[in-house]
C-alpha cells in the first residue's frame, strides 16, 4: 500500500521540479502570429503576376528574429 503512495509523491516532486516540461507552464518568448498561412489566388491566367503581403506580428514578450525565409 505505501507503494503507490511513494510513487505520486516522486511524481509530484518531478512535476514541481519541471521535469516534465509538457505539463509545466509555457515559458516566455517570441510567439510569432500569421494573420493568414495561405491564400487561394483561385484560377489565374499562365504568367499572371500575384502579389499578397502576409502580415506578422510578434505577440510573445521577447524579440522576435526572422533569420530564413523558405516559400515551401
């Protein structure tokens, strides 16, 4: 019986000591937003220009660093 005891109080004492990272607050940082991911241009001629800005804000609490680009 003390068995399953122990065992709640270890894993008590690991959630407390943030060793399960998946069940302990989200920390703080930049946290990118997109208004939109994709856009649908719908049925366009060969050679059309498209154009569209996303936009992007940054609503964590830290600087948010773009360092690449990738249109895939």
């Amino acid at each position: 019986m003390k068995r399953p005891i122990f065992l709640s109080v270890l894993c008590l004492c690991f959630f407390k000591a943030g060793f399960f990272p998946i069940f302990t607050q989200a920390g703080t940082g930049p946290r990118m937003v997109i208004e939109a991911s994709r856009i649908d241009f719908g049925e366009v001629e060969q050679w059309d220009l498209l154009t569209h800005t996303f936009t992007l804000a940054n609503e964590g609490d830290e600087t948010l660093r773009i360092e690449r680009v990738s249109p895939d």
